[in-house]
C-alpha cells in the first residue's frame, strides 16, 4: 500500500527527476557548433604538403571539433595578388603567404617575400623578428591598415635562380624572363631581368613552353619538390636573398571571435610549424645541393658578385626613404647585418 505522503514524494522525485532531465538534456545532446574557417596559402599543393598543411592539419586534430579549417592551396579560392584583399573582406578567413605577393598595403609589405640581400640564411627571419623588434613592427603596421590581424612571421628559402640556360656572370642575367617576387623583381630588373607575374601552378608549363626562361623564386628544396628541377637545367649557388619572410594572417573579426584557449592553439601550431620548415628546407638544400642530379650548379664569382651586393645597398637606401616604417625596418638590417659581417662565419654564410 502506498499512502498519499509516499505518493507525492515519489510523484515529486519523478517530477523534479523529469525536470533536471529535461533542462539537461540540451547539455548533453546538443552538438557544439564549430567554428569554420577557409584558408588559402601561397604554396601550390605539392609545396603546400610542407609548409602549410601540417599546421592546418594539427590545429583541426587538437581543437576537437572546436575550430575546423579548410585550407586551399594557390589561387584556388583568389589569386594570390588578391589574398590580401579578400582576407580583409571576409571571402576568406586565414591565409599564408608574404606579404609582398599577396599585394599587401601595409607599410612593410615591402620587405615581405625576398627583401634583396637582407639576410643569409633561414634563421635570420625569427631573429630579426623576435630579437631586434621586426614582430612589433608588423604588428603595429596591420594594426594601422585595419581588418587583417598579422600573426607570426617565420623563414623559409633562399631565392636562387634556376634557369634552362646557365649564368656563370653577371652579363647572363639580362634578357632572362623569370618568374619571381614584386620586389625582387623590382631590383632585379636593373640587372636586365623581365620579371613575369602568372599563377603559381602556371610556372613550370611556362617554361616548358618557352614563355619563361626560369624562376628566381626559392631554393633548391622547392625546385625538386615542385617539379621545377624537371624543366630547368641550372641552380645558381649565388642568391639574393638568403630567406623568404612570409606570414600567417587572420580576418580582424574571425580572430576576435576566437576563444583564448583556440588562440593559443592556433599559435602553438603555427610555432611549431615554423620550425618544421626551418629543419626541413635547412636540411633539404645541403642534401640537394650535394646529391641532386638534376640541376647543375654554377656561380658567379665572388669579386664580380660585389656588384649586386652593392647595387642592393642603394635600393636599400630608396625603401628607407619611403615612410618612417620603412626607415626603421632598412635600420634594423643594417644593425643587424654589421653585427653578423662582424661575427663572421656561419653568420655570413649566404
């Protein structure tokens, strides 16, 4: 027999039980809805295997279905001229590449890609950057363009030249049509060089068909991890700059959106990022350089070299006196530069 206190109280118990079930359920059912990003790099896909993927790829397996992002390789969504742009509109959410080529208006976007001759060797990029005050500089510069959010910097390859005909002087640079960077374009020019813009999966066909005679646009790891090495015959040892600087960037918005603790694994992984392709460019050019078979290396001699050492002094000097920005980064090579040409060897080994 069950009296009517007993009743209520289990009637209770049911109803209170049902409640809490009822107000819970949406805790444990409801399916948390993740933040989608869509991010485009500057590497096409073979390329893009090394220096972007593994990062998208470790920040999709930590955030646990948080943060998913979806990247594009190479003028897949935009052209890599437009990134900048369709970064800051929101087309897409995150991208990698220099800011140089993705036609950046920010006051450094100059020394993005391959600033001529501004540094020997990969690990100069994170030393400038986090030792003599580049980041803060970045930083401050998107901070003033609005929209984009300027997230780490890092280096990557020397820019050398490849080429279907050798170069042994500084004479064999003119006439040569050459894919590269604006800028490095820029001051190669007046070597005689016709720099040529195309889409990046476009290079290596054009060289094939004779509309380009190479690329000055990495180092010998890209050239054989591209394709590039099956259609040029040449490496020239001698480079104009000695490390790419390239970024990661955000949509202003997107990254406010963003809980800290998803900040901090975005950093994380692009840290981590950063010194997978220090490693594996590093050792990719040594290995390459003394192994490959399919580029012949030549060089131009050190005395007549000189030249382009000097001629990139000079146009240092015009960048500096673009802005106050520009002053202060052209500052910060020359401080450094002194400091490395005085250290001597391996700092000065280009």
């Amino acid at each position: 027999m069950t009296n009517r206190r007993q009743f209520l109280t289990r009637a209770g118990a049911v109803t209170i039980g049902a409640g809490a079930a009822t107000l819970s359920a949406p805790a444990i059912v409801k399916a948390q809805t993740a933040i989608k990003w869509r991010f485009q790099t500057y590497a096409g896909a073979a390329l893009g295997e090394h220096v972007t993927k593994p990062i998208v790829d470790a920040i999709n397996a930590a955030a646990k279905g948080e943060l998913e992002i979806e990247l594009y390789f190479s003028d897949q969504i935009v052209p890599t001229g437009e990134l900048f742009r369709a970064l800051q509109a929101g087309t897409i959410d995150a991208v990698h590449s220099d800011d140089d080529s993705m036609a950046s208006p920010a006051d450094v976007a100059t020394f993005g890609g391959y600033f001529p001759l501004a540094t020997k060797q990969i690990l100069d990029v994170p030393v400038l950057f986090k030792q003599y005050g580049l980041a803060e500089i970045w930083k401050s510069s998107y901070e003033k363009v609005g929209g984009v959010v300027w997230l780490s910097s890092s280096g990557q390859d020397p820019c050398h030249f490849n080429t279907k005909k050798p170069i042994t002087s500084v004479k064999d640079l003119e006439g040569l049509r050459l894919y590269t960077f604006p800028t490095a374009g820029r001051f190669l020019s007046q070597f005689g060089v016709v720099p040529v813009t195309i889409p990046y999966e476009d290079a290596q066909v054009a060289v094939q068909t004779g509309e380009l005679d190479g690329m000055a646009w990495s180092g010998i790891t890209e050239d054989y991890t591209v394709g590039w090495a099956d259609v040029t015959d040449h490496f020239l040892t001698n480079n104009i700059s000695g490390a790419w600087i390239g970024s990661f960037f955000v949509n202003e918005q997107k990254w406010a959106e963003l809980p800290d603790h998803l900040k901090k694994l975005v950093m994380t992984a692009i840290e981590a990022g950063n010194n997978y392709r220090d490693q594996w460019y590093w050792g990719g050019e040594a290995k390459l350089r003394a192994e490959g078979t399919k580029l012949k290396l030549t060089s131009i001699p050190t005395e007549e070299w000189k030249v382009v050492e000097d001629a990139a002094k000079v146009f240092w000097k015009e960048i500096a006196g673009q802005s106050e920005t520009a002053a202060k980064v052209v500052k910060i090579f020359e401080d450094y530069n002194a400091i490395i040409t005085k250290a001597g060897p391996p700092y000065v080994n280009g």
